[in-house]
C-alpha cells in the first residue's frame, strides 16, 4: 500500500444543516483534475450524499451525474431532492452548486434488492492476474496517484499521433490506499478511463465527460467480497461524431462478477 | 403505410401556459401500454418539450429519462428548467407530475455540434433485408400497432418456458404511419425492446424500465437521410441479478449509420 490515508472518505466528508435536504461540502486537493476534481470523486459524492440522508431507502441502483461546469477549489452545497419513493424504490434529484451557481446535476435511483433469479451474460475482458502487471506511473493529474493501476490494454500512446485500431482499455485498478470498496467507491471507479479520443488519435485533445450513467448490479455482500482487491475495468467507444464521443464500461470483480455497468458521453475539440 | 395518422406528432402535442417553463399535455389512447403509456413515447415528450422551449439551445445530445410512477390516462403538467447554459451546450431538468404528483423526472443535454474527426468503431448485427423478414403481429399492448416490426433474431418465445441462451434481440423497426425519424421519434426508439427476461426465461414476468439513458449520435442530416425508412435496433442485457437487469442498445440505419445508443435499467419481478 503505497498510502495509508483514506483521502476517498476524507474527500467525501459532508456536513450537515438545519435541512437534510442541504449539505455542503469542500473539494479535497489529493483528487484535483487538470480543471476541477476528478469527475469519478464528484460522482461519489453525490451518491454519498443521498447514502446518509435520513430518508434513504436501500443500496443505489442507478445514478447519471452531469457535468455542468468545472467545480472551483473550495466548499460547494448539495441541494437533495427525493422526488419519489416507492415501496420498494426511491428516485432524487441532487445539485451541487458553489455560491449559486449549478456545477453539477444527478438523478439517482435507490431501492431493495429481492432474491430473484439471475445470470451474468457478459464476460470479463481476458487479462493476466493484477500481480504479473507493472503498475501505471503516477503524477499528473494528482488524482491519478489515489489509484493503484495496472494497465492490460489500450495504454496511453507513448508518441503523439500514434494511432490506435481499438478504442479499448482494460486495466486492473484498486484503491491506492487499500480503501474497501462500497458503493461511493464504485461510483468513482465508474470514470476511471482516459478519453478515449486519446487513444484513438493518439493526441492528447482536450475532452470532459458531459453525463454519466452508472448501474450497480453488485448487491452489498458482492463489493465486501471484493474488500481492497483490484477491478478489472474495461471502456470502449462505440462512436466518434461531432465534437462527442460515448464509452462504455463493465467493472468486474477478480472472480468475474460484474459489479458495474457504465456509460457516458464526452466532448471533444475538434 | 398501415396508417397515416401521424399519432406519433399528435402524442406530443403541449399545450403552453403564461411561463415557457410549463406545459402541458395529454396521454394518447395509441399509445397505450399494459400500465399507463409506452415508456418510449413518455421519453419522446420529454424530448420535445425541450425542443420547443424558447430558450433551447442546438440539438439532443443526451436523455436521462427515470420511471418514478405509471401515468394514467388524462392530462399531464410538464415542468422545464434549463439549469445550466454554456457557450455550447444547455442542461435540463424536466418532471412530468399528474395533479401535483411526479410520475416521470428527466436530464437531458442539448448542444452544437462541430465538424471534427469523426470514426464508428461499432458495427451493427448482421440482419437480412427488411423486405425478405416477415412483420411481427401487432395487437396487445396496443402501441406496438404503431410500428411496423421485422424481427431478425430474439423473437418473443413462442413456448411458456422456452429459454434462449441469448437475450440479444434484433429487429428492423420503422414508424407504421411512415412519419420521418428525427430526434423525438429516435427517442422513442431506443425503448423499442420488449424486456429481455422474457427471452431468458421464456416467461412474461412482470417488468417496466425505471432508467432510460439515450445518447444521439447522429447528426440532423442523418436522420434526415433515414426518413420513414426502418432502423437496425439490437438490444442485450448484461446482467440479472436481485429483481433488476440492464439493456445495452444500438440503433443504426439501413446503411450503418450508429444513431443512437441507449441504456436502461429494468425492474423484474423474481
């Protein structure tokens, strides 16, 4: 473990009000982005937040997080909406703003799992086991450092212009500090992916994801099975198209349970 | 032609009232579904109710569409709040509530569109003509009359019981009446697929989606070059587990134009 401190939950520290439905909170500099924080520790917040309102029903489902504009460095507010709640599913509404001004917008889907019926139709990407991969350099942007990352496939290119085939990157990745996986965590790990416009032209275009779509399939005793170990985590792009490209992502567990699926959609500059 | 009501236009038809922020309308009887009106129609208003709002900026990029509560039959109130404008692209929230009770909450994403490299790394399935398929039998639920379906692989099963290896579905799918596809009726698209726990389990167990996340990769020329042609729709689940299972779609036209990708989350009973 190369770092002991919990900078995750350090990060996602809120404080309260004299409305449950208003929490504020401060961006954490272990997780500062090129502009802004990471986009997956935003997520995890937001997630966080509705995890201790007093409302709350059950394990989050579904979230999509939208990325209005770069959070400053400094405190921001989260206004909490429980729009609905059903029997057995609550959906929210969740903005973060600074002084005002909307930065960051989620829907959330929270609800009780059933034992029903289930398969996993997908498979894991093939990779070699976490320990045979050479860990991935750490340094700029800081946030990297906070993950303990193995690339399998699709590694950033090494020489401008060098142009991949495929849009996909696999890689092993844990959190650096030997942090247990929740849901906030995984909610993170969710935008763990370079653009991948990078990969594909080999060029470092500036690009930020606009909206984010996670579903959490892992129920409770799935992620604390998984504890500190490494995800496998894989992303591609399906299409490149005027200034926007999607990815889509599964997070799986080292014994091939498919904790996550994930979607989002990314500008690019031409 | 089947039909040629375009009762595809007149279900989002809104009313305006004296603030451009709320409208209002009405479900349509076409487009009935087992309980309240077809998901894909509900996503389609959603959608157009932006596109109408005076301040609307560039086109669809991305729709979040949460399934709080069945809307019944009668009129409907839309609220419309665009949180966020940037230079090139706006964030929305809209909620659709019945007598001041939310039934249906929504993101979405508008934006310019650029000229910039541009690749489709996806490939749509392999499917004959749509000529030589034969179409699928329309009758209940009664909004499934609105669409000339060809389905090329995943059919309903046909035996209680029989279970498909795959739950991968795949059809060729155009407007019955003939009206041409642009953003509204792609929306409505992407929730084409009858839900996949019935080809694996060869049961119509009861589901409805409750999160429906489409990106709109295609360009209004595009849509323009498909016209009242069929779209390639193909759709697959990832995962069933604990009552909830995801959908991973694409739609594409005739000539393998990706137009849209689209996720959702289903709720099943076990």
């Amino acid at each position: 473990m190369a770092d002991t401190d919990d900078v995750f939950t350090e990060a996602l520290q809120l404080t309260g009000t004299d409305s449950p439905h208003r929490v504020t909170g401060h961006t954490h500099p272990a997780w500062a982005n090129m502009v802004g924080p990471f986009g997956g520790i935003t997520a995890a917040v937001l997630l966080r937040a509705i995890e201790q309102h007093p409302d709350r029903l059950g394990d989050p489902l579904a979230l999509t997080v939208n990325y209005l504009a770069p959070i400053a460095d400094g405190p921001y507010q989260l206004s909490l909406n429980p729009v609905r709640t059903n029997r057995t599913n609550q959906h929210w509404i969740v903005e973060l703003s600074q002084d005002g001004e909307p930065k960051t917008t989620a829907t959330a889907i929270f609800g009780s799992h059933r034992d029903t019926w289930g398969d996993t139709e997908a498979g894991p990407p093939p990779a070699p086991a976490p320990e045979t991969v050479q860990p991935r350099g750490t340094g700029f942007p800081t946030w990297l450092s906070r993950y303990d990352m193995r690339m399998v496939a699709g590694e950033l290119p090494e020489v401008e212009g060098q142009q991949a085939a495929s849009s996909t990157s696999t890689l092993w990745v844990r959190d650096a500090a030997g942090r247990a996986l929740d849901y906030a965590g995984l909610a993170a790990l969710s935008d763990i992916f370079y653009p991948r416009i990078y990969l594909r032209t080999g060029r470092l275009i500036p690009a930020g994801t606009i909206t984010l779509t996670t579903y959490f399939h892992a129920g409770g005793a799935e992620l604390a099975a998984v504890g500190g170990d490494f995800l496998l985590a894989t992303a591609a792009a399906r299409r490149f198209s005027r200034g926007f490209f999607d990815q889509t992502a599964t997070l799986w567990s080292r014994d091939g349970v498919l904790l996550a699926t994930s979607d989002q959609l990314v500008y690019f500059k031409g």
